[in-house]
C-alpha cells in the first residue's frame, strides 16, 4: 500500500521490450531524456507523443469528459485541462524519457478501459495490472510526495478533483484519440497527413 504503484507495474518490462526493437541510439538502458530530443535540428520531424490522461473519480465535473489527449512532445508536456509545464522542469531529474513517453502511448492495458464494466475495472485495479504510469501533474504547484503510492493513488481518486491531483494516470493515447491528431488541431495546422497504421 505504500509501495511505488509505478515499480510494481508491468509497464517497466513493457518499457524496455520496446526500447530495444525500436529505440537505435539506446545510450544507457535507452533512456535519452524527451527534453533533449534533436531531431528537428537535423531537420526531422518534431515529435509529438499522443497519451490520454484519466480524468475520474467522485469528484469529476460531470459535464467534462473522463479523459483528454496527454502530450508529451521536447519542450512541453501536459494538456489543457490539467496545464502545460516545460518538460526539462516537468521531467524533473530525467523522469520522462522518450522509452517513457513512447510506452507510455501505447499503453494498452489500464483498469480505466474497463471503466464500464466494474468488475473488470477493480480486478486490474487492485491487481495493478497496467501498462500506463502515474506521472506528476503539470499544473500541481503545490507539495509532492516523492513517490505515487497505491495509498495516495485511491485518496486522490476519492477526495481529490482530478485536474488538481498530485499524480495523474496516464495510459495510451488510444484511449481518447487514436490518431492523434487532436494535438494538431489544437495547433491550427494547415496541413495534417494522417495515417492509421491500425
């Protein structure tokens, strides 16, 4: 119970499986820091990574959605109903790193996609059968425990509004937007090649 939920999951393992089929420059353990990304200094692409951040619990405003698109992207990370923080200082001492962010989108597994099916939901809940993380709130400003544990995890859900938690659940982006190009729109792109790979 006071364990970090983040250590226990299988989103670690999950993590590094992807890391070595996909990541070429793994550095040490593939972790290269999303702030330090330079892709677009080579004239790449910048990378936007599509996520959906879980917005529930008794205290959630009924008329907003129980998800948004989380985005993790080089120099921010966040979304509009739980704020934007710059992603050096919301990665902190490397806590998001690009293994993290792309894990992180495809997220599959989450007690949150069996939110319509309660035995579904509790069973991977208090399994802690995940793939998805519990990462800080870009718009909390004020203390923060060190760690999530499954303790402040239910605390937060039940007392909490759930812009204003501490921790976030963030699991695929596929949760709420599959293509990802919410992030786009919002950006008022004039041109957008979208492509489903599924």
């Amino acid at each position: 119970l006071v364990i970090n939920v983040n250590v226990t999951s299988a989103h670690t393992y999950y993590r590094q499986r992807l890391s070595d089929m996909w990541m070429l420059n793994r550095g040490e353990a593939g972790d290269i820091p999303l702030a330090s990304m330079k892709n677009t200094d080579c004239g790449g692409p910048y990378h936007l990574i599509n996520a959906t951040v879980n917005l529930i619990g008794p205290r959630r405003d009924p008329t907003q959605e129980p998800s948004e698109a989380f985005l993790f992207s080089r120099r921010f990370c966040g979304s509009p109903r739980v704020e934007y923080e710059s992603t050096e200082n919301f990665a902190g001492s490397g806590i998001i790193s690009l293994a993290d962010a792309m894990a992180i989108s495809g997220a599959a597994v989450s007690p949150m996609a069996g939110l319509k099916n309660p035995l579904l939901f509790y069973a991977l809940l208090l399994t802690n059968a995940r793939l998805g993380q519990w990462i800080p709130n870009p718009g909390h400003h004020g203390f923060l425990s060190q760690r999530p544990t499954f303790i402040r995890a239910i605390l937060s859900y039940l007392f909490q509004v759930p812009e204003k938690a501490g921790y976030l659940y963030v699991s695929d982006g596929g949760h709420h937007d599959n293509t990802g190009i919410e992030a786009l729109l919002q950006r008022r792109c004039r041109v957008i090649l979208a492509c489903d790979a599924s």
